[in-house]
C-alpha cells in the first residue's frame, strides 16, 4: 500500500491515483475503528480480496478516458442514475439557509441526494462500488466478474454516457 500512495504524490496528485490514498484511510479506518469512510463493504475480514479488485479495477479506469469531472459525478444504487448529485438540507430543509445561518451560527448540514429519485447517499466515484456501476453503464454490462473490458466500446460508451449526463 506504501507504494501505491507513494504513486499518488509522485503522479503530481493526479486525481486517479487519489482512489489508493482514500483506499489506504479506509483501511486504517477498517483496523482502527471498524469503519470506513469511502468503500462501501471493505471489512478488515475482506481487505486483501478488496485491495485486489481495486487494483484490476484501477487497471481499467487508466485504460478509459474518464470524464475530467470524474470525481464529482454520483452513482445511486437505488434507480442506476450516474450524474451530478443533489444536496438537501437535512435539519430544517423548509428554512431558507440565510435565516438558518443568521440562527445557529453555521450552515445547514448538507446530504448528497440523487438528482433523480431523491434517495440519499448515492455513491461516489471515491467508492469502488461507485466506480464500479460507472464502469458496468459505460461498458454496458450488467456485471464484470469475469470477462475483461472490450477496450473498443469504450470511446462510443463514452459518448453515450455523454448523452446520458
Ligand atoms: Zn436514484
């Protein structure tokens, strides 16, 4: 793990390589307090195995062209929508946010919620299972246990996903 986070600094922080350092916090995380912040189902129990699917996922997303908004783009696991998401104020939403500022000294806690069913918590593309829908829509596969990417498809998925966004 050293190494890869040492890729992530020596890659001039290119956003791709962000994914081991992320990686990396979370499995501290999974260690020290059980949790983590950023891959949804990482357990300390399933660490070695999540590593590795990262990693051949990684292999992958250096083989696309991804987006240059890549990282702010949202997967919702409720309705498939991959895109922008939306944020809605959790305490008081029907207060306007200046008035909610101007009372509790702060801003209203926001909530990522999916543009189009509204369900929150979609995932993001700092999450492999965020990636990990992005890349079955463009690849246009259900599932990619199995099977590798035909590196073909992957210029018209692109502009397909383009249309989608
Ligand atoms: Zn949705």
């Amino acid at each position: 793990m050293g190494i890869l986070e040492a890729c992530y600094s020596k890659s001039g922080y290119k956003t791709i390589y962000s994914i081991w350092e992320e990686l990396a916090e979370d499995l501290w995380m999974v260690n020290d307090r059980e949790h983590c912040i950023f891959n949804t189902g990482l357990t300390k129990e399933n660490a070695s195995d999540y590593i590795k699917s990262v990693a051949a996922q990684f292999i992958v997303l250096l083989e696309s062209e991804l987006p240059e908004d890549f990282f702010h783009l949202s997967a919702c696991p409720e309705c498939g929508y991959i895109g922008k998401s939306e944020y809605k104020a959790i305490n008081n939403p029907w207060m306007p946010a200046k008035l909610f500022k101007f009372i509790y000294k702060h801003s209203q806690t926001q909530m990522a919620i999916c543009l189009k069913c509204k369900k929150p918590f979609p995932k993001n593309m700092s999450d492999y299972e965020g990636r990990e829908q992005y890349l079955n829509k463009i690849t246009n596969k259900l599932s990619n246990n199995g099977g590798g990417l035909n590196a073909a498809s992957l210029p018209d998925a692109h502009a397909e996903l383009d249309v989608i966004l």
